[in-house]
C-alpha cells in the first residue's frame, strides 16, 4: 500500500486487483433496510443473532436443500462477518498448540486467526496444473497428531477453485475416519460459472453431504454475496451441538452482533434472483474476460476458476513481488498503473508461488481490459530492465 500511496502521490492511478472488494453495489433492499431503520435506540441483539434473522436463514440453507433434517435457526449463530465465524470456529476446535490443516494457496487471514489462537496451520499444497483442486488422499496423508480440523474455502479464495458434490463428501469421509473437524467457508457460495450457464447453480455445500452431522461446520458471510462487505454480517452453522455451544459463549464474551446490520442482512435475504443473477453474470464475464487477456500475454497463464471472483496467474519473472513492486514504483502506461497482490504470501511452504499473483475482477470489463493492456506492457519493461535486487521500504 506505501508503494501504491507514492504512485499517488506522483500523479499516477492505481488499478487495484489486489483486494476482494466487491465494486458492484450493495443489492437494494439491503440499501432500504438502513435506510428505513427507525428506532430510538440501536440496542444490544442476542448474542447468537436474531431469532427471526436466523430462522430467515434457516430457509435460505433450507432452499438450497441439505441432506438429513432441515437446518433450524437453533444451529445458526450470527457473526461479525464470516471472519469472526472462522475464529470462533478454530477457537472451538483447537486447544492452542493444535493444529489445522489450510489447504495452500489459502486465505491469508486463515494464517491470522490461527496465529491468533496460538494453532499451527499445516498447508496441504494445490497446483495450478491441477486446476488447484484438493485430493482428499493429500489430505489424509497430511493428517498427523495434533490436527483438529481442515479449513477449506469453496469457492475458493485466492484460487477459484470449486469442489463439487464427491470431492466434499470425500473429503469429509477422511474428517469422519480421523476424527477431526470440516470447517467449510462458503461465503461464495453463489459465484459460480457452470460451462452450461446453469443460472440458477450454486456451489455444492457440506450442508448436503450426509452424515457429517458432528463434524460440518460452515462459515458464511454477506459480505460478497449482497456486495455488503462493510454490513460485518455473517454466520456459522453447524449441527454439532457441543461445538455450537462452545461458539455461543465465545459470542456471549463479546456481546452481540451488529443489530442494524442484521436488519439489512435480512433484507438481503429478498434480493430478487434476477438482481443476483446480473451480478453473477456481471463477475463470470469479468472472469472471462480475464483469463482469456491472461493467456494470450505471452509467458502468462492462468487456469480458468470455476467460481468467487479470484485467480492465480503464473508471471514469466522469477519474484513477482519484485515485478509488482516494479509496477507501482517505476513504470507508468500513460499515467496508469496496477496494484496486484504476489501470491508467495498464500502460501506457507518456503518457495511456492513466487512467480505468481493473485487478481480480484473487482472492476468492470473496460478497467479490466485496460489493466491487462498495462501488465503486457509492464512486462515488457521489466525485462527491458537491467536487473535490481528486491526493493525495501526502508
Ligand atoms: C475465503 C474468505 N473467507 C472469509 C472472508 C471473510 O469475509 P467477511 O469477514 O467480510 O465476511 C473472506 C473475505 O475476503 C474470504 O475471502
């Protein structure tokens, strides 16, 4: 970020595919809800949620449909977004010193929490010529002692990786044989691009995979889904109800949820589906757009993510963070530039991802073909360029 304020400060405009911000706006009865909020005091809620917020939800999971018993609001506990979901979640699973396993590249802030909490995060490594999916035979063989739970994101961040129906189920089959949690974020759960255009897919959830009662637990957020990130709203479900209660007292520690927010969030839950559907549309044509640019870059490739609205790109230079620190403090196309996020720090295995970055299509196609004309470009001058050792701030 100092590297992309001084390119500011020179008069240059940063693109920035480097974060999750959703650039779309907030869907409209979420907008209405605050608008329309009218109360003389914004009080405490309870500290798992809104009773008739949680039963709204309960319908929502009960709609995409879930294997055994319909989900009860009883199993819901509302969250400061799906990040506090995550704590509470590794919280709840691990004793500090325990471990869990991330499947790598992964979620930065998997790394945060569980250092927060003094647990180890042991990464289980997907590839790009593997399309980063995550064989469940890797991941029993990662299992060792000390692991309570595996976290893994689907739709994935920072890979767009989506798992399907059999590979959840498989991988939980490996939860159940060793005893250990299934911490599944599913907080992009409707970003999906099916080849067929299917408008109404949603990625498959733990939810529907049966006999997982013990160990699923599912993080959620309506940050990305009704573009509300600064709504702080989310959730965790689980059927377990040790686990729950032990997330319930970590909820009562620190009071309550947002109360208006959750008005909002509940107001989201009646987003009309064609108003989804455009936003949908609107990041699989982003994607698309994308990763065809990425590809016909010469020395660029990227494999094609089935959902979220991230990807991974390999970069024909040997440290990316160099190459972006580059973008940011020497190069310039015509007074425009481009803030990426290298992908070495998605990983934890020393070396992995150094030639890689990782792209939000947070901006709409016109910016986006602008920033793929920008990275050509740079390129070209990088190499063009005698070589520097990496920069420091200092
Ligand atoms: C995979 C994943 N999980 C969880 C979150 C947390 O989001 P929030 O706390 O806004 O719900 C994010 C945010 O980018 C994410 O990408």
């Amino acid at each position: 970020m100092p590297y992309a304020e001084a390119a500011r400060a020179r008069g240059v405009h940063v693109h920035h595919l480097n974060i999750g911000q959703p650039d779309l706006p907030t869907v409209a009865p979420m907008l209405q809800a605050y608008r329309s909020f009218d109360h003389p005091v914004v009080a405490y809620a309870p500290s798992e949620g809104f009773l008739d917020y949680r039963q709204a939800l309960a319908g929502y999971y009960n709609r995409l449909g879930v294997a055994g018993d319909p989900i009860r609001a009883d199993q819901i506990l509302v969250t400061v977004g799906g990040s506090e979901a995550l704590l509470f979640a590794i919280a709840a699973t691990c004793d500090p010193e325990d471990k869990i396993l991330v499947v790598e590249p992964y979620y930065t802030n998997y790394r945060g929490f569980a250092h927060m909490l003094g647990v180890e995060v042991v990464p289980v490594t997907t590839h790009a010529s593997e399309g980063f999916k995550l064989p469940a035979e890797r991941v029993r063989a990662a299992i060792g002692p000390g692991v309570r739970a595996l976290v893994v994101p689907t739709p994935g961040n920072p890979t767009g990786m989506v798992l399907s129906h059999a590979e959840l189920a498989e991988l939980g089959q490996v939860c159940v044989d060793h005893g250990i949690f299934f911490i599944v974020d599913e907080v992009y759960r409707e970003f999906v691009y099916p080849e067929d255009g299917d408008a109404s897919a949603v990625a498959p959830s733990v939810l529907e995979v049966p006999d997982l009662e013990g160990h699923a637990v599912v993080i959620d957020s309506v940050s990305k889904r009704y573009s509300g990130c600064g709504a702080r709203i989310g959730c965790l479900v689980t059927r377990n109800r040790e686990l729950y209660a032990a997330c319930l007292r970590f909820a009562q520690a620190r009071l309550s949820p947002p109360t208006v927010d959750q008005v909002a969030a509940a107001a989201a839950l009646r987003t009309p589906h064609e108003d989804m559907r455009a936003m949908i549309d609107a990041y699989r044509a982003r994607r698309d757009l994308l990763v065809a640019g990425l590809n016909a870059i010469p020395g660029v490739s990227c494999p094609t993510p089935e959902g979220a609205f991230y990807l991974i790109a390999d970069l024909p230079v040997a440290d990316a963070e160099d190459f972006c620190i580059f973008l940011l403090r020497e190069f310039d196309l015509e007074g425009e530039t481009l803030m990426m996020a290298p992908a070495e720090g998605f990983y934890a295995t020393p070396g992995e991802g150094r030639n890689q970055v990782r792209l939000a299509y947070v901006l709409d196609r016109p910016k986006l073909a602008r920033c793929l004309e920008i990275l050509r470009a740079g390129l070209a001058a990088y190499a063009a360029r005698a070589p520097a050792p990496r920069a420091s701030m200092s």
